[in-house]
C-alpha cells in the first residue's frame, strides 16, 4: 500500500505539478514582452501570480491529505492483512481459498484487458509494467547463487518482456534465504507442484512472502503484487537437469529455477575441468583463484521469462513451435504471439504504473 501511496503521489508530482510550473515559467517569459504601462502585460502577471499561489497552497494541502488518508488505509488493509495471512498459511485450506479468490479476480483482470487489447488493434500501446523479485536459497548458509550469477539472465528477461510485450520488468535482488527447509530446495511440477503449494511447502514460500512484502492482500487478490523467482536446488524430482522451472501459474505469486539453469558459470579446476555434479557446489564469479569459471551446459538463458508467462496467465505449452518463448525442453527463441500479449499484459501483477 506504501508503494502504491508513493507511486500515485509522484505520478501527481510529474503530471500535475510538474505542467503547472512549467506553464507559469514560460507565461512569465511571454509577460515580460510586454512594455509596463500595458494592461495586458499586467493582467498576464496577475495571472500567473495567482496560478503560483493557488499551486504554492493546493500542493502542500493535498499532500497531507493524501498521506493521512493512505495512512489509515493501510492500517486497516494490515489488520485485514494479518487475519489474510494466518488463514492462507494453513495447509489445504488456505490455498483452496486463495484459488477460489484468484480465479475470480483473474477473470476480472482478463476481461479488463480486452480494452488494453483493443488499443493495441488500433496502435495505442501503452507501456505497462511487472515487478519481479529475485531470492536464491542456501545450502545451509552457502548461498545456491548470488545477483552476480542472476543479473544476466535477468536482463534477458527484462528484455523479451518489453521487445515483444511492452512490459517493462522492474528487478529487485535479495539476499540468499539462509538454512531453508530441505523441502524448500526441492520442488515437483505439474501435480507434484500443486501438491506442494497446498502442503508444508505452500505455506513455506506464502510466508516468505509475507517477510517479503508489508501487506499480503495485495498477493490474495495478484492486483499490481510482484512476482518472486525462487532459485533452488531442484525443480522435479527426477534428479538437477531434468526440468529447469516450474510454475504454478495463475494461483501462485512465485515460480521455482534450478541454480543449474540459472547460472552462467560453473566451478572449474586449474586444468578446466567443470566440477560435477554441478549441484550442491556454490557457484563462483571470476575471480583471480586457482578456480576459474568455465560456461555452463545447463544454462537456460530465457527459463524465468519463460515461467514467468506462466504465472502471467500462460498455461502449458499447447501449439508452440521452435524458435517460441513458451516451448517445452530447449528454448531457442523468444517469440510470443499476438494472443499470447494479450493474455499476459492482462494479468492482474501486470499494471499501469
């Protein structure tokens, strides 16, 4: 709610006050073309002394009212919040409410995004915006990957999203989760993953969110609510390799990589030879060591755009064809088609602002 209270009152700032200042600095220019002794050169001063006053009173007023109004609301939204909080943290039940809620938001959200939809048909495209945040997990307390790792993967993401969608991707990196359950490290997919966000491991990553964000309504209801990407040791339970991410899609706020599709570069000794298996051993940066880093083979440079298209509303990999974002296996290109735009820009953690 913090968030939103900022993101609105600079929006104000730059499309209200900003203009009006800028109209009394060049009204000012204009009215002193004018010789003293016209009136119009007067009334053209009296003018803008006024628009100044009337800026110089209405924007302090609005401020405070804005802040004391955004500051009640969100009380209330955080004593909803924490009653939200505890009842979606219960196993089975609270993941049942949180789709039955979701489902219905979503096609809420959807059937807004025909007139996003629309605009686009007759050339109004209009950025939008997603914001993902990026929390690896430790082995213990040695970190799976650190933003050194992550960030280029992350721009790659960052630049399919706005290259075919028009969705500019705001990234925000966290530290490593350290001393994570065992079963945080490991997630299954399809079944196996809605299995798991219903049990232990649901409630696990919902808490995470909960440390992560001031409010949990926002990610109840996926209005505006940020997408987290969670590095882990394996994604299936067929052993590291097998599957690089896995999503819930629309009833989930976060997706799950293995660190071994993630990361570039993998630990290699001083004769160039990779480290295997490549899971659990940390990742290294380059560094001037006795260890060198050397390409890694599992790399998936588009797995998190990939999956992130799943949690924006993109389910399963029907119809996709090589060289397509949203193909299963080896991911070779980053094309979306027009259909499949419109379905993630209308997503409700996809907004405006």
């Amino acid at each position: 709610m913090a968030t939103i209270c900022k993101d609105v009152q600079e929006w104000v700032e730059e499309q209200v006050w900003k203009p009006v200042d800028d109209w009394v600095e060049r009204t000012e220019k204009r009215c002193e073309e004018y010789d003293w002794w016209n009136p119009i050169g007067w009334f053209c001063w009296l003018v803008t002394i006024v628009v100044k006053i009337v800026r110089w009173v209405l924007a302090p007023v609005f401020t405070l009212v804005f802040r004391i109004v955004c500051e009640v609301v969100n009380f209330f939204v955080n004593v909803v919040a924490a009653v939200v909080n505890i009842v979606l943290a219960i196993p089975i039940i609270g993941p049942i409410i949180k789709a039955i809620i979701r489902a219905v938001v979503t096609a809420v959200s959807y059937v807004i995004g025909l007139l996003d939809g629309l605009g686009r048909l007759v050339g109004i495209r209009i950025t939008k915006h997603l914001r993902v945040h990026v929390m690896p997990l430790c082995e213990g307390v040695i970190p799976l990957a650190y933003e050194a790792h992550l960030a280029p993967i992350m721009r790659e993401t960052e630049r399919i999203l706005y290259a075919r969608a028009q969705i500019r991707v705001h990234t925000r990196f966290h530290e490593p989760i350290r001393n994570p359950p065992e079963n945080a490290l490991r997630l299954g997919t399809e079944v196996d993953l809605i299995a798991d966000e219903a049990w232990l491991k649901g409630t696990w990553h919902q808490m995470q969110t909960v440390k992560l964000f001031e409010s949990n309504l926002w990610s109840l209801l996926a209005v505006g609510h940020p997408i987290v990407v969670y590095v882990v040791r394996e994604v299936g339970y067929d052993g590291p390799g097998t599957v690089a991410g896995a999503s819930g899609g629309l009833f989930t706020d976060w997706i799950a990589v293995e660190r071994d599709s993630v990361v570039p570069q993998i630990v290699a000794d001083a004769t160039g030879a990779p480290a295997t298996p490549l899971s659990p051993h940390p990742p290294t940066v380059a560094s001037p060591t006795a260890t060198v880093p050397v390409a890694n083979r599992s790399y998936a440079q588009r797995i998190i755009a990939h999956e992130i298209c799943h949690s924006l509303g993109l389910l399963g990999h029907a119809n996709s064809n090589p060289g397509e974002l949203m193909v299963p296996g080896s991911i070779t290109g980053d094309a979306l088609s027009p259909f499949q735009v419109g379905i993630i820009r209308s997503s409700g953690h996809v907004t405006f602002l």
